[in-house]
C-alpha cells in the first residue's frame, strides 16, 4: 500500500514520514514537497536508514505520485506563528489548499484512495476536502484532536505519575481553542481518573490548559509540532491501512450525532478500511455536550465564511474572527459552493524530480 505526504519536506510531513517507516505498514511511502530539493533530501534519509528498518520503497516526487497513492496526507501548509490562533491561519491556508486540492485532482487523485488532512485549520480544511475532493465523505478524515489527545494522555501520566500508555482520555470537537475535554470517560489502567489520588479539579484545569496551548508551546520552543503529530498520522493511517478498526478522535463530516451536522469536526471515530466506518454518540455531560455544539458553531462560522469568500474567488475579503464563546446559537446551513472556472489558483510549479526511475506508464501530467 502507498502512502504520499503532501509536504512531505516539511517538519510534520517529514515526521509523519518517519513514523510510517517504522511503523513497515505502508510498502510505499512517497515525498511530495513544493520544495523539491529538500522532499529529496527527505527521502534520500529515509531511504538510507531502510536496511535498519524494512523494506519499503521510499521515493520523491511530484504531484502525479498521487495517482496510484492509497493513501494522501496532506501536511503542505503554512505553519501558525506564536501568538496567531490555528483560526488565524485560514486566509493564508485555505487558498494554499485549494489549489493543491486542484492539482491532486488534475494529477489523478482516485475515488478509491483516503485523504489525510493535517494541515491547520485542520477541521475547514477536512470540511473543504470533503466538498472539493470528489471522494466519499468517509474517505476524508481530518487529523482532528488525534494529537490534542495523544498529548493529553501524556500529560495527565507525567503528572500522576502512571505510564502513558495506560491513560485513557479524550478530547473532542474543534482542533483548536474550543476543544472538549471528555473528563466523565477519563480513566487509568481501567479505573474513574477522578477517583484516582491526587487527582482533582485543579490539576484537570491545568492539565488541560497545558495541552490546549501544547501547540504553541512547540512553536515558541522548536518551530513546531514534529514527533508526536508523526505517530499521530500514523495511527491513523495503519487504523486505515490495517482496518484495525480503531476507535479514533479525528475530524469527518458529522451526519447528526450530537445534533451536529454539516460540520467537520472530532467524535469518537471507528477508523479501518473504506475510513470512517461509524462515528460513535455516547452520552456526555451537559457541559461536555454544550462545549461540543460550542465547538460546532464557532467551525460553521468560520465555514459559511470561507465558503462565501471561495465563491467570489480566491483571496477576496479577510476572515473575520469568531466569538469563540457560547451562547449557542441555531446552526446554520453551510452553503454550497460552485467552483469559479475563472479562479487563478496559487499552487505551485510542478515538481521535476524523483529519486528512483520511472515506473512503466508513468507520466507527469
Ligand atoms: N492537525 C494537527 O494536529 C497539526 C499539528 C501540527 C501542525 N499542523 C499543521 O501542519 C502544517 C505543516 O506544518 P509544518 O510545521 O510541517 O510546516 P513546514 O513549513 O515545516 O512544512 C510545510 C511544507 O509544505 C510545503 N508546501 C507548501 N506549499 C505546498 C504546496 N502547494 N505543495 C506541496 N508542498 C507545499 C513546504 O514547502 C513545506 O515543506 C501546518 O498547516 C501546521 O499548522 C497540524
């Protein structure tokens, strides 16, 4: 099975990369980078440390790599800068998207492959995939809290104490500040967390804010988000590739659950082959289930606004904000939008370079 990542030269996509190689699920993985010098470089590294590791076909290239990918993570993206919200960063990554959307169609992006989207806002951009990509809804999986929650877990062990692995906790709704910490299902080595020593309101609120601005902090420390979005694409993929069927917190089209429609953002997710088998409705608190519909709403603003910018044309009128507090108001409908033939799109130039010889019948169109 092959999986290319779309920024694949870059810090997440490089890492994300890394963890697919260890993890000797994919027998392809593929760099796709605008930069082609460093998606090289990306995979001659990796390719260099596969005697070590296992045998897998590791190349770079360019867009016409995802006509015969399985899988398409899509990591190319402008990265938030510190002290910029991921909702921030929508004028500057929808147009980008867009257009790279455009050219994995044209290259012969197939009905049957699965799209990854982990470039931010990652719950508009699944959204938008879903509605420009031409696959099933359930093909298009966003990324979603998958890294809120794998950070979440790690946080709560490191400060009670426990091995990380045996924490079990979620985080659902937007990737992003109105993120929904699923406290009543939080549990240690099969037991209530809130029932463990020590354990009490206090350290939930700051366990919790540690991990909500965790994104941040890898900013302002290192540039970014790298090891542990890594392994988080990979467990999404292998759940994928390996129908593992796991149960995942990542971002897909909602269908109804939790009153929630017509949005892309994280429930508990069943995710192996054909993507998201079923999304899961459990019953949560009240706050948990307002924090979720708050969640909702802040992303359909944000939606009805890109999508109204999108049909006028691409760069048009700034985003404006959202009030990311409640009071919850009724959804609105997410309008349709109907492509501008007339749109220059920003992509950028193909990419002219692999590192491995060309496959019968390959081309580059
Ligand atoms: N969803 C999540 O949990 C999560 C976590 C961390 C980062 N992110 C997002 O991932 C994205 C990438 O972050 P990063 O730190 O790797 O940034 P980066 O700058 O290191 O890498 C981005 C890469 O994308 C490439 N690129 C840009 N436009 C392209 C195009 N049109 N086609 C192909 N490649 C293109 C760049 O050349 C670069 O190599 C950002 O949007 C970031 O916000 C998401």
């Amino acid at each position: 099975m092959k999986v290319s990542v779309i920024g694949g030269g870059g810090l997440v996509g490089s890492m994300a990369a890394f963890a697919l190689q260890m993890g000797k699920i994919a027998s392809d993985i593929s760099i796709i980078d605008a930069n082609s010098k460093v998606a090289e470089g990306v995979a001659l590294d990796l390719l260099q440390g596969s005697s070590l590791i296992a045998d897998q076909r590791i190349i770079a290239e360019d867009m016409s790599g995802v006509a015969n990918s399985d899988v398409v993570v899509i990591t190319a993206g402008l990265r938030r800068k510190p002290e910029e919200s991921r909702l921030d960063l929508i004028n500057r990554n929808v147009d980008l998207f867009m257009a790279l959307l455009g050219d994995a169609k044209k290259a012969g992006l197939r009905k049957d492959s699965y799209l990854v989207v982990v470039s931010n806002p990652v719950d508009i951009l699944t959204h938008l995939a879903v509605k420009h990509s031409g696959l099933d809804w359930r093909r298009v999986i966003g990324l979603g809290t998958q890294l809120d929650t794998a950070r979440f877990c790690s946080h709560i062990a490191r400060r009670i104490l426990v091995p990380p692995t045996q924490v079990r906790a979620l985080l659902l709704g937007e990737h992003g500040d109105s993120m929904v910490p699923l406290w009543s299902s939080a549990s240690v080595g099969g037991l209530p967390l809130d029932q463990w020593p020590g354990w009490n309101p206090q350290a939930a609120s700051e366990t919790f804010e540690e991990t909500k601005t965790a994104g941040a902090k890898m900013i302002s420390l290192k540039g970014g988000s790298g090891f542990a979005v890594g392994v988080s694409i990979r467990e999404v993929v292998e759940s994928i590739l390996l129908d593992s069927r796991k149960i995942l917190p990542v971002s897909t089209l909602q269908q109804g659950l939790y009153d929630i429609r017509d949005v892309c953002l994280s429930v508990p997710t069943v995710v192996g082959a054909g993507g998201a088998r079923k999304q899961i409705e459990v019953p949560l608190s009240s706050k948990e289930k307002i924090g979720l519909q708050n969640s909702a709403r802040i992303l359909k603003g944000i939606i009805e606004q890109v999508e109204a910018r999108l049909a006028k044309g691409p760069m048009a009128t700034p985003i404006a904000p959202v009030d990311p507090k409640p009071p919850i108001s009724a959804p609105a409908e997410v309008v349709a939008h109907t492509p501008d033939a007339n749109a220059k799109p920003i992509g950028h130039p193909p990419i002219e370079m692999r590192t491995q010889p060309k496959r019968p019948g390959w081309n580059r169109t």
